[in-house]
C-alpha cells in the first residue's frame, strides 16, 4: 500500500536572509539609539556603559582600556560591531523561525513574534549567557528587557515589510 495515512510531508520553507539580515541590523540600531538616549538622561554611570560591558564578551575585562565606564573609542566601536553582528545573527534567527511557522504574514502575526522574540532574547542573554560573562548580571531589569522587547518587534515588523515573497 502506497498511501501515507495520518503523515505529513515537513518542508523547509526559506526565509529571505537579506531582509532578516537588514533587519536585525536596523533594530540593532534602534536598540543602539535607545539605550544612548536613556543612558545619557537617567543612568548615573553615563551613556558608556553598555559598551563597557559588551567589549569584554570579545577582549575580556582585564584588557579594557579604560576604569569605570568612560569613553574609549576602541571599547565603543568593538562593543558596536559586536552589537551588530549579533544583531544581524538573531534577524536570521527570528526570520527563520518566522518562515517556518508563516509568522510573517501580517503585522500583527510579525509583531507578538516579535516580541515573544525579543523576551526570549532577553531571558537567554541575561539568564544564561550571564553566566559566562557575569557582569552582564548589572544589565538585567525592566529598562533591558523593554528594549529587548523593542528589538524583537522592530526586527519582525521589518522583516514583513521587507522580505520578498514568491509570486
């Protein structure tokens, strides 16, 4: 007997990785924007803190160039190609994830991906990847896993308006 009773042929359905990649990279920047603007008006430590904490994932600690949190070109343009190249990695993630399961197909499918996207993110980045970089422990709080929501909505509505879709 020839038939396939009950059983479903899976197929990998192909993301568009140039829109996933440009959007990961433009939320990337929006979260860039976001955490200098709240940074520079309400943390004490300055609009440099982030980027002193992401360039040791990369140099680690002990070789920052610069105490405390102040500006280093070196430590800020390694913290933002860093920043970016990981954003770019998670909108290839996300679209993926996206194209698998058709969450691409309107606004509002794309933005709760999005943002369950972003919170995921956030969870994994703060609760797990923290414990190989424990400093990232001071990133954690509702300001971080906001942005991260932020990210995560921004990417996937990008994602929807950019990617090309078969005709």
């Amino acid at each position: 007997m020839d038939t396939h009773l009950g059983s479903q042929q899976w197929h990998w359905h192909t993301p568009d990785w140039t829109a996933a990649a440009v959007a990961g990279f433009a939320a990337g920047a929006v979260l860039m924007v976001l955490d200098l603007i709240w940074s520079s008006i309400f943390a004490v430590d300055g609009p440099w803190r982030t980027s002193h904490m992401i360039a040791p994932m990369i140099i680690g600690q002990e070789r920052l160039p610069t105490p405390g949190y102040g500006f280093s070109i070196g430590v800020v343009a390694l913290a933002l190609v860093t920043h970016y190249v990981l954003g770019i990695v998670f909108g290839l993630l996300m679209a993926a994830g996206m194209a698998q399961f058709n969450l691409a197909a309107t606004p509002g499918r794309a933005l709760v991906t999005g943002a369950a996207f972003g919170l995921v993110l956030y969870l994994i980045n703060f609760h797990v990847v923290a414990r190989f970089f424990p400093w990232l422990i001071d990133l954690r709080g509702w300001e971080t896993q906001a942005a991260h929501v932020v990210f995560g909505v921004v990417a996937a509505l990008l994602y929807w308006r950019l990617k090309r879709t078969a005709r």
